[in-house]
C-alpha cells in the first residue's frame, strides 16, 4: 500500500513539473517571437500548445507507468525465483494441498522422498496417506482450520511403491491475499532416528534386565518367606489336615513362577490374560498369603470391604495380585513393629473400583515423591530394594486402562490409591464358559 501510494505521488509530482516547464517554455517563445502576432494566430498557438503539453505529458505517463511496471515484474520474477529457490532447497518434503487433499505445491525434497515428480502431482489427489491414517489427518485439518497448527507429530507416509515409513509431520495453515486457505504439510524422514531409538530402548531393556535380575530375590524374598512359615505350620501340627496350607502354598508358587515368568517377558510385550476378577477377593486371598510375613514383624493386616460387594475388575489376576503384593511389600518395609497396614476396596462416586493400601509408616518426603515411579529409584538402604517395584506396578495398572497415585505427608505414612475400570456385564458365551 505505501508503495502504490509513493508510485501515485511520483507521478503527480512529476506531471506537474513537466506540465510547469512547459507552459513556461512557451511563454517565453511567444514573448519573444510572437509578441505582435494576431488573435487568430495567437488562438492556433494556444491550441498547439495544449495539444503539444497533452502529448508530452502522456508519453511520460506512459513512460514511466511502464517502466514501474517493468521493475515490479521484475522484482516479481525475482521474488520467485526466491521463493522456489528457498522451496526446493528446504530439506524436508514441502507439500501444499487445498481442503480436498489436491496438491498445489511439491518441492524436490518431496520428489527424492515419495518419489513422484511435481510435475505428475500437480492439481492431483495426495497419494502419500496410508488408509489407517485419513482419519487422524482429518482430525488435524479440523484443528488447523481451527488456527492450531500440528507440529512434530510422528506419523507413517507411504512412497510411490506403496511402502510406509515414519516421517516427522508439521502441519501449517497457508493463506493466499485472495483468502483462500490451504494446508502446508513438510515432512521429514526419520526412519533411521526410529531404528536408532528402537536399538537404545532394546539394550536400555537388556540394561535393566540385568538390573532386574538383582532385583528378582528381593521381590522373591517375601512371598518364598511365607511360604517357609507355612511349611513349618505344618510341621508343628503333624497330622492334622493341611489342605488350606497346600492350597495357600500352591497359590505362593503359582506367583513366584509368575513373576519370573513377568521378568522373562520383559523384552517382549505379551497380550493380557484378562478376565473378570471379584476384587475383594482378589485382595482376601492375596493378604493370606502374605499375612504370616507381615505377622513375622509384629505388624497388622486390616482388610476392609466396604461397598466392594460384587465389584469386578476385568483384569489379568496374577498381574494384578503382583501390583498388591508390590504395594504390601513396600509397605511392610516402611511400617515399624507394632505397625499397621490397612487395605480398602469400593467403589469411587464416578463408578471406578478402587482399592488403597494404607500404612501408618515413616511416610515420603516432598523431593522424594517426585520420583516414586521413576524406574530404580529407591529410598530403601542398599539391598534391600531395587526402585522397580513401583515403576512395573505403574505399568501394569496402564495396561489395565487405570491411574495408580500415591499420597503421603511426612510421619504420616502413605497411601496407595487405585482406580480401576468395573468389568462390564458377562455375555451369554462368556457366563457359560
């Protein structure tokens, strides 16, 4: 806008002054020249002059009309020639697409990337979206439309061979001066950052298994106690009928042997066992397994039902009866002798199971509570735990589509709080198997 104005003032000035040079010019020659002339003639010579002033002062508008127009077509050029310049040496693809995905724009990077050339993909359909992935670009057309730009998404693009791989995805609104909007898409490959950052969590997982493998006998240590303290009962009793005892220790083994079996999969994600499980029961029998240790150290077990009737958590049992045990250990640990461990279970007012395990120990500290979760980070002395009770108690409950979170003051002891989704309804087929 200042630029045309500054042209239209050029202009004015200019006609102006050529217009003033002319009058005076000819003045000057009819003073000299034509002082005793006619009426007549002085009337051709005033009708010359218009005409001449007319002439003069249209070839220099049009002169210098064309010659702005020339520079502006020009620096117009230039500015192109920028602009594809820039666009063909940005490394990532530069893709631009109106609302019905046709492509607009498509620079090299987009060429050596996706291997279609920009001139087969002009005014064309966008062939780069894997099918399972039109309704996740839907939904961020929806937020670009909304003015929020996507930025450094991970997705999958498909090249010309039809082959997906990962790319990093920007998504941008662009806005002609005309107001048509469309989608600024550039994209980068990062398939080797991907294959690089599947290697580092493999040796982190092989890194931690080594760890873990440490870890292992202290988690193993309080269930195989029990299991001891059970067998010696049943000594001191001699004849009398142990099958409680059996079964109790049969349910000890089945866990230990799980839990092993949880560390050996630790490379590998396994599907869940899951399966309908009556909550307070769940916790009844976890915390007969578990009383004679707790009863060992001179602490109390309390286990309170509450409103827990009939709730059911679809859940697999032995990872769930791991994250209990977890959370009774670790409790156990902090509570003195004479202690007490209470264990709640019902239902929370937005129609979740819960289940809390509450000790009356020593309590967390406000900087240590940051990092509870955090995988290998303990409070405990050496030896006597590993930190990843709490990181694999925090993933199992994940997987299970609950939140696990843990309050505590100092000298106040803690509490472990889960919330867990209520199984749905048996079908007909799963009430009868």
């Amino acid at each position: 806008m200042a630029d045309k104005k500054w042209f239209w003032a050029t202009l004015a000035l200019s006609s102006t002054t050529i217009m003033l040079v002319v009058l005076a010019a000819w003045e000057l020659v009819e003073n000299h020249f034509f002082r005793d002339a006619t009426y007549l003639t002085l009337h051709y010579l005033y009708i010359t002059r218009g005409i001449a002033s007319s002439l003069l002062l249209g070839f220099w508008a049009a002169w210098f009309v064309l010659r702005q127009r020339r520079q502006s077509e020009e620096d117009l050029r230039h500015s192109q020639e920028r602009y594809r310049g820039l666009l063909e040496v940005i490394p990532g693809a530069v893709v631009l697409y109106d609302g019905s995905l046709s492509v607009l724009e498509w620079n090299a990077s987009a060429e050596r990337m996706y291997g279609y050339l920009k001139t087969e993909m002009q005014g064309q359909p966008l062939p780069t979206i894997p099918a399972e992935k039109k309704d996740e670009l839907n939904s961020f057309l929806s937020l670009v439309r909304a003015g929020k730009p996507v930025l450094d998404i991970e997705t999958t693009r498909l090249n010309r061979d039809g082959d997906p791989f990962e790319v990093l995805l920007n998504l941008l609104p662009f806005q002609e001066p005309s107001g048509a909007t469309y989608f600024l898409e550039v994209t980068s490959d990062i398939r080797e950052r991907v294959r690089w950052r599947e290697r580092m969590l493999q040796i982190e997982k092989l890194t931690s298994m080594g760890k873990m493998a440490a870890g292992t006998a202290h988690h193993l240590n309080s269930p195989l106690a029990a299991l001891i303290l059970r067998v010696q009962m049943m000594q001191e009793r001699g004849g009398q009928s142990s099958a409680d005892d059996l079964n109790r220790l049969q349910e000890g083994l089945e866990f230990c042997r799980h839990f092993v079996q949880r560390l050996l999969e630790f490379t590998r994600t396994a599907p869940l066992q899951e399966k309908p499980q009556e909550l307070g029961a769940l916790i009844e029998s976890v915390a007969s397994f578990f009383a004679p240790v707790i009863l060992a150290k001179g602490a109390a077990l309390r286990v309170e039902h509450g409103d827990s009737g009939g709730v059911s958590v679809r859940a697999d049992r032995n990872q769930l009866e791991t994250v209990l045990l977890i959370l009774l250990s670790n409790a156990l640990d902090a509570v003195e002798p004479g202690g007490e461990i209470r264990v709640r279970c019902g239902r929370t007012p937005s129609g979740n199971a819960v289940m809390e395990v509450i000790d009356n120990g020593a309590g967390i500290t406000a900087a240590n509570m940051a990092h509870v979760f955090e995988p290998f980070f303990t409070t405990k002395e050496p030896g006597k735990g590993t930190g990843l009770g709490l990181a694999i108690a925090r993933n199992v409950i994940a997987e299970h589509g609950g939140i696990i979170d843990i309050g505590s003051e100092p000298g106040s002891g803690v509490t472990v709080r889960v919330e867990l989704p209520l199984a749905e309804p048996a079908s007909g087929k799963e009430a009868a198997a």
